[in-house]
C-alpha cells in the first residue's frame, strides 16, 4: 500500500517503530512466583543435605514442574565447559546422584575432569541451589539396577545408538529405536554396559532465596575436614557462612 504521491510503502510503519523490542519483551517477562518462602537462616540445619531434601519436597509439594530437574555442568581435559539438564536420581551423605552413558560426552568430561556442578532452580518457591564437587560413578550393580529402574521407552533410548554421535535421518533412528524397544521387551533383563550411575560428592553447596520482605539470601556450605576417631569413619563437617547477594 503507497500513500499515492511518491510510490513509498508506509504500511504498518507505526506499527514496526512501536512494537516492543525482543529487549523490552525480556524484561516484561515475570522472573519469580507470587509466593516465595525465603531462607530462615536462623533455622538452617547443619548439613545442605537436610536443607537440599526440605526444599525438594517442599517444590514437590507445591507443584514445581519437574523440581526433580538439574542442570550439570563440566569442563573436558581441554577446559571446554558444557551443561545438560538432567533427572536426578536420588541424594543422601553419599551425595547427589543421576546417570547416564559413560560413553556420552559427559561422561567422557566426568573421566578427564571429575569436578562438576549441579544447579537447581525452582522459580515458583524463588529458590536456586547450586552443588559442586567431584564426581564419582557408583559401580556396576548400582548403575545396573538404576538402567533396570527405567520405563521400557527409556532404556530403547538409551540402547538405540551412540549418544550425540551425527544422525543421518528421522528414519535411521526410528528404526533402531524400534529395534531396540523390541530387544527391551524380549530381554526385559538387558543392562547397557556404558550405563553408569554417578554423584556428586559436595563441597560446596549454596542455597539462593528471593523473598518480598527480605530481599534475596544466599547461604553457602563449605566441607571441612574433620579427623575421624579411632572408632568412627570418616565424615565431612561443613562451615556454614552469609554472600552477599
């Protein structure tokens, strides 16, 4: 459409110079939940296991979508850094536990440079917690029953083809998707021999809070050694301390 004298196109010229730029758009975006419960440091236990489990049951029980999903981030023996988001599996003294191929690219980092970090975000509760230490896998008979633990889907998934290697088409991995699934169901005792079961044993685990009335909190637990007794085994202590936001 021309305004009928110079032959110069003007439609929706308001429009395009008005619009909202991706910039604007981002910063209109809402960042937390209307409810946040904040961080009671006066209340905080003595290990980040305890408050780690309070605060995924309380994102369980509130309805956070996936709380259970943690991003893992590593760096190779060359110091290239990636991040995935995975499931964790489980957490406890022993640490914080997922898996996946040893034979995957983050399980060749974890190999060439055990030290990583987990992160948690569960924006409805306005909390993030972050978890580094080194990783080691958990063994055979663990990782072996947490392949087993998997939905039929899952384990075909797992089986069809080398993780992150270059695909040729939809049809390629339909096909050894299908032939895998069929092998599950005939062999329902089949273990991927690349499975492997890992944790992360914490040194380090910071807790983010973000709360109306308080601001943002950051509390960070910091492993001491602690020398064992003659009859006890060894156990980490832990330091607590304040960031600054």
């Amino acid at each position: 459409m021309t305004d009928g004298t110079d032959g110069t196109d003007n439609t929706d010229r308001t429009d395009r110079t008005d619009s909202p730029t991706l910039r604007d758009r981002l910063r209109a975006l809402p960042v937390l939940g209307p409810d946040l419960p904040g961080l009671a440091v006066d209340a905080a236990p003595d290990d980040p296991v305890t408050l780690f489990v309070d605060w995924l049951q309380d994102a369980i029980d509130a309805g956070v979508p996936a709380p259970h999903a943690a991003t893992l981030s590593t760096a190779d023996a060359g110091g290239r850094v990636d991040a995935r988001t995975l499931i964790l599996k489980d957490v406890g003294p022993g640490g914080w536990a997922f898996a996946t191929r040893s034979d995957s690219p983050k399980g060749i980092a974890l190999a060439q440079n055990p030290n990583a970090a987990l992160t948690f975000l569960w924006r409805e509760r306005g909390r993030q917690v972050r978890v580094r230490g080194p990783v080691v896998p958990l063994g055979a008979e663990v990782s072996a029953a947490d392949f087993l633990a998997r939905s039929d889907f899952s384990r075909a998934t797992a089986l069809a083809g080398q993780q992150s290697t270059t695909l040729a088409s939809r049809a390629q991995y339909r096909a050894a998707w299908d032939a895998a699934l069929a092998r599950v169901r005939t062999e329902p005792e089949l273990v991927l021999d690349a499975w492997t079961a890992y944790a992360l044993e914490a040194t380090t685990v910071e807790f983010w809070a973000s709360s109306p009335g308080d601001g943002q909190t950051r509390l960070r637990y910091t492993t001491s050694a602690t020398p064992p007794s003659p009859d006890d085994p060894p156990s980490p202590g832990w330091t607590k301390e304040l960031l600054w936001p």
